[in-house]
C-alpha cells in the first residue's frame, strides 16, 4: 500500500488549529504572568495596611489580620518563581500584543531546536534537518 491509497484519519490538525491552540497558550500566559505581577505589586499596599492594623488593632477583626498578613509574605519569593515560568524576556514588552508575539516567537523557536534534537536521537535521515533549520 503506497501512501496516496492510505486513507486520511479523521483527526488531522490543519495548520490554523495548531496556531489557535499557540494563540491560545499564549494569552493564558500572559494572563497568568499579569496576574502573578498584580500580586506581587500588591504586597506594598498589604504591608501599609498591616501598619495599618497593627498602630489601630481595635477597627479590624482577627479574620481580616490574617487575611492581610497573607498578602505580605514572600514578595521576593514571588517574583523568583515568575522568573522560573517566565518563558520570555519582558523587559521590552509594554502589552499584551507584544507579550503574544514574543512568546509565540519563542515556543516557535523552542520547537525548532526540540525538533532538530529529537531528529538526531531518533536517529532519522539527516536530510530531514534541513526542514527544521
């Protein structure tokens, strides 16, 4: 049987489905990335409110001191964690167009260079390399 009698399966991905599912990862990213950026920011304004709580402790409830004292912790912690997920360099990056294109750009190259190593472990035709640089 040659390839052009093989049937096709019914699953394929065309190539606008791989690219929606990229879109898609990408704006979960940058979701993800804005919000653990909020919570880094906010850990200033929970520390005000501590003081807050601390020099007037009569106007705020044992409930809402622990609350508070939750946001204060590990602001440095935070933000080494983001730069373990962080997959891109954001330092240019301005908005989330940017941030889009920038991680596309990356997982693209990412999966080339992943590509070509599995090719060379896989122990394929060198030929096909030249699809892959």
């Amino acid at each position: 049987m040659t390839l052009s009698n093989q049937k096709e399966p019914n699953n394929i991905y065309e190539a606008e489905d791989v690219d929606a599912v990229l879109e898609m990862n990408a704006e979960l990213d940058y979701i993800q990335n804005q919000q653990i950026n909020l919570s880094i920011d906010s850990v200033d304004y929970f520390k005000d409110l501590e003081q807050v709580i601390k020099d007037k402790p009569e106007l705020f409830t044992d409930e809402v001191r622990r609350y508070v004292s939750e946001f204060t912790k590990d602001k440095e912690k935070m933000i080494s964690e983001l730069n373990e997920v962080t997959q891109i360099d954001t330092t240019n990056i301005s908005n989330r167009d940017e941030y889009i294109a920038a991680y596309i750009e990356e997982h693209i190259e990412r999966q080339r260079k992943s590509n070509i190593e599995t090719i060379k472990e896989l122990r394929y035709p060198t030929g096909l390399l030249q699809y892959f640089n």
